[in-house]
C-alpha cells in the first residue's frame, strides 16, 4: 500500500528509544520516576537488559505498525474503497481530489498527540491507580508517552 513506509516506521520504533533514553534520563525524570515507581538500582541492575530493549523495541515497532491508520487520512479511504476485485473507482477519485493533503510532520505530531492523550494516558492512568500509584507516576509516564507518539506521528504521516 502506497501509504505504509516501512523505513518511516522502523525509524518511528527507534524514536521511540531515543526518548525514552532522554525522558527517563536521571537528568530528566528518571529519579523522579524511579521514586514514583518504587524502582531501586537494585531492581535495575537485575534485569535483563539486553532482553528489555529487545522487547520494547519490538513493542514500539508493533506501535508504529498501528499509527498510519490514526495519522493518515488516506487510510482510512483504503478501508472504505476496498470491493471484492480490490479498489473501487471511487478511491481513484478520492486521491486525485485530496491526495497527499494533510501528510505532515506536524499533522502527524497532531495525531499522535492525541492518541498520547485520548489512549495511553486512561490505560496507563487506570493501570497506575489499581497498582496505587502516584498521580506523578501517572503523569511521567503518560508524558513520555503523548511526547513519543507525537514525534512517531510525525515521522509516519510526514515521511512519504
């Protein structure tokens, strides 16, 4: 499909580390958060590193697969215009009408942005509040997640 770039996704999954690196940097909210969370060196030092890098990325990749859809208006057009033999007509002319309209950067950072906002803050929200967590666990959290999203948005709707 026209509209899925693999490269855009597969930088979008790497985006995802590189804030995570920054946002849970003891510099940035990292002791903060481990505080919040109840995180020890201890608890960090026991765990197998290698194995929850490889997870999260594979996670943030699972994530980037599933952004286009949110992202990029023309998908949605896919999912209507798809008739037994493939594409209706009506596809065509939808595309030579709107085309590459709103496949943006800063569309994309709209978009994710709010999936930031309206998904992963009530999930990890409503997670963080049956584990009796902090409103600060929730919001750290939550913002690493609104900022990551944004910059994965961003990357999927503006890179064609």
């Amino acid at each position: 499909m026209e509209f899925l770039n693999p490269v855009a996704m597969l930088v979008a999954a790497i985006s995802a580390m590189v804030v995570g690196f920054i946002w849970y940097n003891p510099k940035t909210f990292g002791n903060v958060w481990m505080q919040a969370s109840g995180m020890t060196e201890e608890k960090i030092k026991g765990g197998n590193m290698a194995k929850i890098f490889i997870m999260a990325f594979i996670f943030a990749f699972l994530l980037a697969s599933a952004l286009p859809s949110m992202v990029i208006h023309q998908m949605g057009a896919v999912s209507l215009a798809q008739g037994e033999l493939g594409m209706l007509p009506s596809y065509d002319a939808f595309l030579s009408d709107y085309g590459d309209a709103f496949r943006t950067f800063k569309h994309g950072a709209l978009h994710g942005i709010l999936a930031g906002i309206f998904i992963a803050l009530p999930i990890l929200g409503t997670n963080a509040l049956f584990e009796r967590k902090s409103a600060k666990y929730i919001f750290i959290n939550a913002g690493y997640w609104i900022v990551t999203l944004g910059i994965m948005g961003a990357i999927i709707c503006g890179w064609r």
